[in-house]
C-alpha cells in the first residue's frame, strides 16, 4: 500500500490586522481543499504560520517560521517528496529577485514540491527539469511582487516625509505617551493633568532619592491606576524606568522604521512634538540619581536609611570601602565607619570611626558657609562644558548636512537614476553619518553628566538646611524618605570622601624604603629610628582623624572635626605637597585622583 505524501501549509501575512480579517482562513481553507482533492496528508502539528512578519525584507526566513520550515527540511523532519502549500509565491518571498529565487530554489531543489493554490501551479525539481516556462512564470511572480512591495515602502516613506513636513496642522500618528490624549482633529496633544502630575512625582521621587522598586511600590500602595492598556493596579520597575528614560516628557519625538527585522531610529529627534512636562534639569537630576543608587548600590538601607554615604566613602590608607557597621546596641560604639579590608583581615589599619559623629560632622560642613565656594564650577570644567556644547552642535550640523545628500541621492533614485550610479557615494555617507552619530551620542552623555554638575548653590544648601532641620521631627517612613532625600542631596554635592580614622599614617612600604636608605648613608639603626619616630606617623592616631571630599564640580577640603565636639571643623584646601602626598593614597579612586591630579596642575 502507496503511503500518501504528507503536505505542510505555510501561512502567512504582514499586518497584525489582517488576523481579524479574513486572510487567515481563507489562507487555511485553501490548503485544507488542496491536500483533499490530491489525496495528501495536511500534517497540522507541523503547520508553518508567520502572522503579522513581513516578506518584504525576508523576516519570514530570518526570524520567522519559513526559515524554520528550511531548517526541518535540512534536517529531515520534512521527508523528501513533501508539499509545501501557499497561497501564492508573494507569500513565500517579496524580496529583490536574486533573493527571491534562491529561497524558491531552496525549497524545489531538496526534493519538496511547492504549490500555490490561487492559480494551482506545482513547482518541483523534476518538473521545471522537464518544463522550464515554469521558472520563467515563478521568476515573473516574484519579481512583480517584490515591485508591488519596493513601491508601496516608497509610499510609505513618502507618506511619512509628507507628514514630518505637516506637523503643525497635523500629528504623525494617534498614539500618545500615557500622560496625553490626541485632540479629534489629531492636531495637538493634550495633557491629562492627573496623569501629568503623577509623572511629575515620579521624577522628583526619583531625583530626590527614591528607587523605582521603591516608586513601583508606594505607587501599588496608593492603589494608583496604571497608564494604557497594562494590567491594572499593578506598577512594575520596568515600566517606572521606561518612564524616566522617556525623553517624550522633555516634548521629543523619535521616529523608528524597520531594518532588518528591527526597529531602528530614523532621523534626529523631532523637538517640541509633544507637550513639555518636565525639565531638562530634572531629567538630568533624575537620571544622575539613578545612576549613582546603581554606583553606590541600591536598596533599602536600613528602618532609617542607616548610612546616608553609602557609595561615597572610601579608606585613605588602602582605598578600600568604608562600611557601615551595627553592633546592636545604642551608645558608644554602637554603630561604626570601618574599613572593609581591615575588618576582613587583611593589610589595613582597624582603627574605627562612630557613625553619628562622622555623620554629623559632615552635615555640619554641608550646612555652613564655605560649601558655597566648595561648589563653584573650577574654570576647566566650565570651559569643557562650554566646549562640548559647541562640539554637540557642530557634530548635529554635520548629520544634518549628510542626511540632507542622502537625501538627495534618494530622490535622483526615485526619479529614474540608477541606483548604481550612486552606490559607492551613498555608502560612503551612510558610514559618514554613523561615525558621526556615535560621536554624537557620545558627546551628548559627556555633556549631560558635566551638565549635571551645575547646580543651584543657593536652593542646594537651602533644601540641605531644611531637610537636616526636619529630621529630628520625623519617624518610620517620613524618617526613611528624608534622610533617601538628604542623601540623594549630598551626593550632588560630594563625588568621593577619603575617610583617615587615624589621622595621616605613612606607609610601612616607604618607611621600609627609607630606612634602606638611611643605612646605605652609614647612620646607626638607633638614630634612624629616633629621626623616623620624630619626623613621620607610623600608627593611627584616633585625635588626630580627619577625611577629604571631593566636590562633583573639582574643588577638595581636609576637613578635621575637633575630637571633643564633631560639628567644630578645621577646614584646609591641601597645597601641593600635601596634595601629592594625599595622591600617593588615592591612586585607584577615580574620580578623588582625578580633582587631585587637577589641583596639582593648579599650583604648579
């Protein structure tokens, strides 16, 4: 007995709303009738569909379930002699024509017969052997549909242009971020202010502290009606992120388009498209916080937010971290700043330094009068930021002035130019504009976190005075919101704090070298160590401790509190001897070496 040839029915169509419609059924019904009629077997466990993929740009083969049909085939899955069902050739490919026919070709040539059940023409190997017009009438097929396809992305593009060229009577498109609605005559958009000003909270939680695990959940507690179609009632971090990284609320708009399978952006940014609802300075301020919870580490720390410096503090005798220790207890010695590396063992002084008293030294000095001058922009980073500004806008002349003769090259195309013609300069441009659009974006982050260092010393210290006023007065959650938002305050103040619990110790590895030399010099081990016990600080003196900051903006102060009452402060801006000595200590801290490294070259 003839075992009957199975037949696989691949299905497909290219917009998500043709499934609500009737090509998919009648796509369905075709193969059911076919395989009936000859006598074959529609095997339905193994029926290839691409619902809503386009053809156009081959994401059927590529992504898609006729790459995977391919695929069964090589491995045997689809046995030779199989028929592989479609309504017609479009639906197997619209891509240009050699692209076109290897796909066709690749299906025929492994022994499987392909069937467009519109016109009931059947491709096989053997066949288009014996008849070769078969070829001919499939290579015609496909190239009109790649033609039907190349034309109507055209429109599409043009459509698009025509559109971007009528903003001002109407919007591109009825989609909106949530916080808007499109006016009837898609002319504007209007904001929903409920929704406006919960976007706003977000961003002022965020920039003043605030995680968005922690946004997510309070947003939850409130019962606070989610945007759109999401489920109801239930905030994610996710989308909190979404909507911070959104420049929708700074009124910009990115056009996208598809390119290979992906949504790429298309062009600039189109400026004050939507209503602005939050400032560039509060988008700054709120991007700055997520990325120093990501830098310092995020989560909840603690009832009260125990450590308000987590991130910041770092040992000056090993530039280990300094962290904050709890030993349970209230009183003396209850909760301490310490040294990881000492603590753990390892090569560094134990020498600790209580919390409450570091805490309050450091809130004394952000309160008082000298951090006005702290903060001022040192004249190099004002000039950079100057600098990058005139780079940024000479970077974005440039990519307007390439997009612009692409453009031109596009329409000499559409106007009848062979696309040969101009191949070689077109590339040239596309890989212009990108090396350009990578410095672009570069740049632009430069400046956003140089940027991000102005700020407004007056309402700096202000809101600082005002939150340290308060947090007396407050318990439970209030406690734990100021002291996130203090914190947060701070950290756009300090960059780095080298903490010397101790006092300034000399390193065991120069006196070592010191005393080599002292002895090739011929002085007895006795007056070598009498001139090293009177001349240098060989163990931690807890009177004598004292801590640097480094300000966001590259300005330092030693800054050593009295030992009888921490908030009476000694303040010194290191010299140069000082400064290099600190340098010594400092050199794997980054941002500290850097305002080091800048001081030097001041007072040089």
């Amino acid at each position: 007995m003839t075992i009957a040839p199975k037949a696989y029915s691949y299905i497909r169509f290219s917009t998500p709303e043709q499934q609500t419609g009737d090509s998919f059924r009648r796509q369905y019904e075709l193969s059911l009738a076919y395989a009936e009629l000859h006598g074959l077997i529609l095997d339905e466990r193994l029926t290839y569909r691409d619902l809503g993929v386009s053809a156009f740009d081959k994401s059927n083969v590529r992504d898609g379930q006729l790459g995977a049909f391919l695929k069964a085939i090589e491995s045997g899955a689809v046995p030779i002699g199989s028929y592989l069902l479609v309504e017609s050739l479009d639906r197997i490919s619209r891509a240009k024509i050699t692209d076109a026919l290897e796909i066709f070709m690749a299906i025929i040539n492994r022994g499987v017969t392909l069937v467009t059940l519109a016109d009931g023409m059947e491709y096989s190997k053997d066949k288009i052997n014996k008849q070769f017009t078969d070829i001919i009438i499939s290579i015609a097929i496909m190239s009109r549909a790649h033609e039907e396809s190349l034309m109507k992305s055209k429109r599409i593009k043009e459509a698009w242009r025509s559109k971007r060229a009528n903003l001002d009577t109407k919007k591109l498109t009825s989609l909106a971020p949530g916080w808007l609605e499109i006016s009837e005559d898609r002319s504007r958009y209007i904001p929903v202010p409920h929704k406006v000003q919960l976007v706003q909270d977000i961003f002022d939680w965020t920039r003043n502290g605030m995680g968005t695990a922690s946004v997510a959940k309070r947003l939850n507690q409130q019962n606070v009606p989610t945007f759109g179609a999401r489920a109801k009632n239930m905030w994610h971090t996710s989308y909190i992120k979404k909507i911070l990284s959104n420049r929708s609320v700074l009124g910009e708009f990115q056009p996208h388009v598809m390119l290979d399978g992906k949504r790429v952006p298309e062009g600039e940014p189109i400026l004050d498209y939507f209503p602005r609802i939050i400032s560039d300075e509060i988008f700054l301020l709120a991007t700055s916080s997520q990325q120093s919870r990501r830098v310092g580490g995020a989560g909840r720390k603690g009832v009260g937010l125990s450590n308000l410096f987590s991130g910041l503090l770092r040992c000056g005798y090993c530039q280990g971290s300094m962290v904050y220790v709890n030993k349970g207890h209230v009183g003396p010695r209850g909760k301490l700043l310490v040294c990881s590396n000492a603590k753990g063992g390892k090569d560094c002084h134990y020498v600790p330094w209580e919390y409450t008293f570091f805490e309050k030294s450091m809130l004394t000095y952000c309160t008082g009068l000298d951090v006005e001058h702290f903060l001022q922009l040192d004249d190099a980073a004002a000039s950079e930021i100057t600098s990058l500004a005139e780079r940024i806008a000479l970077l974005k002349a440039s990519v307007e002035s390439i997009q612009s003769k692409e453009s031109n090259i596009l329409s000499a195309i559409e106007s009848g130019a062979k696309f040969q013609q101009f191949e070689v300069r077109a590339r040239q441009l596309e890989q212009e504009r990108t090396h350009i659009e990578f410095e672009l974006q570069s740049a632009q982050k430069k400046y956003e976190r140089s940027a991000s260092m102005k700020v407004d010393i007056a309402a700096l210290r202000a809101t600082i005075d005002d939150l340290v006023s308060r947090m007396n007065e407050l318990t439970g959650d209030e406690l734990y919101n100021l002291r996130a938002e203090l914190s947060q305050q701070v950290k756009r103040l300090i960059g780095r704090i080298m903490i010397y619990p101790g006092g300034y110790v000399e390193k065991p590895v120069y006196i070592a070298a010191l005393r080599e030399h002292l002895l090739s010099k011929s002085y007895s081990p006795d007056d070598i160590n009498e001139h090293i016990s009177a001349k240098y600080n060989l163990v931690p003196n807890p009177g004598k401790r004292f801590f640097i900051a480094a300000s966001r903006t590259g300005s330092i102060r030693m800054i050593q509190p009295s030992a009888e009452n921490p908030e009476i402060l000694h303040l010194e801006t290191p010299d140069a001897d000082v400064a290099a000595n600190m340098r010594i200590h400092a050199e794997s801290i980054g941002l500290l070496k850097q305002v080091l490294d800048n001081r030097m070259k001041a007072v040089q």
